[in-house]
C-alpha cells in the first residue's frame, strides 16, 4: 500500500503531495543531506531548492527525466546521486554544480555527455556504468582531477588516447563492455592502481609489469589465451591468477611492490569523499 500511495502522489503536483514526499522537510537538514531516494517521483520538489547549503542530494532509484533549472542555486552541493532514473541526456543544470566531487549517474539510458561537463573541475568520481554509452566520451578526459571512472556495463570497444591526460586517475572500472582488445591507453597510465576489464572479450593480455602503481588487476570472464603479467605483488583475478606473477626488472635488479593494503574490488555502495 505504502509503495502504490508514493507512485499516486508523484503524478499530483499538489503541495500537499510535495510534503509527503519530503516527510515534512522544511528546513535545511542540520547534516546538510536529502534523501529522496526510491520515491518514484517524475519531479524534484522545487521546495529543495532553496536548500542553498545543502552538500548531499540522493535522488537514486526515481523516473525522473529531468531536473529544474532552480537547481543551480544549491552551488554547495558535493554528492549528487542520479543513478537508476530515466535520463537521455544530462541535464545541463547539472554542469553548473562546480563543488561537485562525485556524481552518480549510472543505470539510466545516457548516450553521451555534455561538453559541458568540462566545467566540473572538482570532480574526483564518476559513476556512468550501466547507460548506453558507445564510446567514453573525451570530455571525460577533461576532468583534471577525477580518481575514480566506473564505466563498466556499457558498449565500449575502446578508449580514447586522451584519457592518458587524467593523471590523478587510480581506479577505472571497465566490466561488462565490449573490449576485443585491451585498451593500449592503460600503458601508459603508471599512476593507475586498479584496472577492471572483467567480462569482456578481450583473447590477450600484454604485460602490465610495468605499471609501478598498480594493486590489483581483475580480468576474469574474458576468451583469453593469457594472463596479464604483472609485478610481485599485484592482486589478479582471474584465470590462471594462482601462478607466480613475474617481478617487474630494472637495469638488472629485482623491484618488489608491497602493499600497504588489501585492494578491494568495486564497491557495492556508494562511496563519500575522502
């Protein structure tokens, strides 16, 4: 009963409605955070808007397709949640949160993104997995201080050269895609310490012995004849992961990587900034 009330309510535009959906929120949260998530809103209430210090907005698992120009007054926000809705397009409101650090816009049904992307500069995570995307887009490779890329769960069939630009880059998630190659960008990407490229359909593996950041590696679920050779140290999953991997060598001498911690695989919940 509970769940058919909230799916009547988000097609009445009433007041009335508006204050159920924000259980009686009318004042700014004092943790600076809304939830409105699984709400089954086709709308954000324009009444969150006003919420000028708000830092963290939720608004996963909705069907929105849209989001109110009035939503650029809320310049401190920091997280923004977007995942599971009904957006073709990014908003370009959206573009004009320059305080945002992470930004979930996974399981919708985007084919690109805006240029405008370009002026989130303090973005450090981006989590497009499971749209339609054909090809990463290169604004993507614009976002100087991006840590975190998940984009697995898409139509990939490789990455643009530019995405060497993204030096602060340490984790990209590549699951689900349609990689028939390993993506030779990754080379050279020292910095880099995580590298997913699981379930896709990539037949070889050139080594990655060379890649001094590396933690972990997860290749598992591809037609390959190999496994990725990697330095003494480095997690691997998949097959053939129990063997020995080979010590990266230079100028003769053996470098052992340790590692200071156990690499995790890709989070199942959303992570905050550091």
């Amino acid at each position: 009963m509970g769940n058919s009330l909230k799916a009547i309510v988000a097609f009445v535009p009433s007041n009335k409605c508006q204050k159920y959906l924000l259980e009686d929120l009318e004042e700014m949260p004092v943790d600076k955070m809304v939830d409105l998530s699984g709400r089954q809103m086709r709308r954000l209430p324009l009444h969150i808007c006003s919420f000028r210090e708000l830092v963290k907005l939720y608004l996963s698992d909705n069907n929105l397709n849209y989001l109110p120009p009035e939503l650029e007054q809320l310049q401190n926000l920091q997280i923004l949640a977007l995942d599971f809705n009904n957006f073709k397009a990014l908003p370009l409101v959206v573009c004009t949160l320059k305080q945002l650090c992470i930004l979930y816009l996974g399981n919708n049904k985007l084919c690109s993104l805006p240029l405008e992307l370009r002026l989130l500069q303090n973005l450090k995570t981006l989590w497009i997995e499971s749209n339609c995307l054909q090809y990463l887009p290169e604004v993507v490779c614009e976002l100087s201080l991006l840590k975190t890329l998940h984009a697995g769960s898409n139509a990939l069939r490789t990455l643009p050269p530019q995405l060497q630009c993204l030096q602060e880059l340490r984790t990209i998630w590549l699951s689900g895609n349609l990689l028939s190659e390993f993506p030779a960008v990754l080379l050279d990407m020292p910095f880099l310490e995580v590298i997913d490229v699981d379930r896709n359909s990539i037949q070889f593996f050139p080594s990655l012995a060379h890649l001094p950041g590396l933690k972990l590696v997860i290749y598992d679920h591809n037609p390959c004849r190999n496994a990725p050779k990697v330095a003494r140290g480095v997690r691997r999953v998949g097959r053939w992961s129990e063997e020995t991997p080979e010590p990266r060598k230079r100028s003769g001498a053996v470098i052992e990587i340790t590692l200071d911690e156990k690499p995790l695989l890709p989070p199942a919940a959303k992570a905050e900034p550091e």
